[in-house]
C-alpha cells in the first residue's frame, strides 16, 4: 500500500497531520508489511510551508519522528504540479469531506472563509484523495 502525505515545518496547518500518517507508530507497525508513506511538503495552501526543505525534515524528525522518505517541496496542483500529483488528480478525484471526521471542524470552516471554490461541486483539483479499499 502507498500513501502520499503532506507533510510540512513549523508554519501553518501542521499539527492537524500529526495524528494521521505522521504518526510514526502507523509506519514503523505497517512497513514490514508492505507500507510505503511518500513526504512532500508544498507552499500552494495559503502560503503555509515557506521553509526550506532541509528546515522541513529537520522539523518532521525531531516533532513527528517521520521515518518514512520525505521529498523535496513540489507544487501539487495547477499548471506547475508535478506528475505524481497531476497522475492522482486525474486517477481518483476529491470525493467530498467526511464532515464527521475531527479535522473537518477546524479545516471546513478556514476553507468556506480563504477557498470557498474548493467546496463547490464541480471543483475537481483538491491534493485530498482517499485510496480506495
């Protein structure tokens, strides 16, 4: 199984990932089985990730300790994404929220105030995919 995370330094949003694939208990229990988490940090979301990349891993480690291989900062959206990310556009698009889940109470409403875009129905190009079952 492959998961690509969003992973990022000391600015922004980071904490709300801590608990998701961050979490190094997830990686270090799965990756003899078969678990694979690819890091890429990006700075397209409100300007949340203007470190550098060394900052970011540094950050990662030390908070988080991510193990898993983290790459360089990429854009993942619009015309400069790269490939990796234009491939899981096109493959499996955004799906919606899950209103439910905990994030959704602190992203939804910062998303309806800075992307209300992003929550339209035809918006197709959100850096969310949930891999299939």
């Amino acid at each position: 199984m492959l998961a690509c995370s969003a992973v990022g330094g000391s600015a922004g949003l980071t904490s709300l990932g801590a608990h998701g694939v961050h979490n190094p208990g997830l990686y270090d229990h799965y990756k003899d089985r078969g678990l694979v988490i690819l890091g890429f940090s990006c700075n397209q979301f409100a300007d949340q990730e203007p470190d550098s990349n060394d900052s970011v891993h540094t950050f990662c480690t030390l908070n988080y300790g991510v193990a898993f291989p983290m790459f360089q900062k990429v854009d993942v959206r619009d015309k400069q994404a790269h490939p990796l990310f234009t491939y899981l556009a096109s493959s499996l698009p955004f799906e919606g929220f899950d209103e439910t889940h905990s994030v959704a109470k602190i992203l939804i409403p910062l998303i309806h105030e800075l992307h209300p875009e992003y929550l339209a129905e035809d918006f197709d190009q959100m850096e969310f995919h949930k891999i299939p079952d």
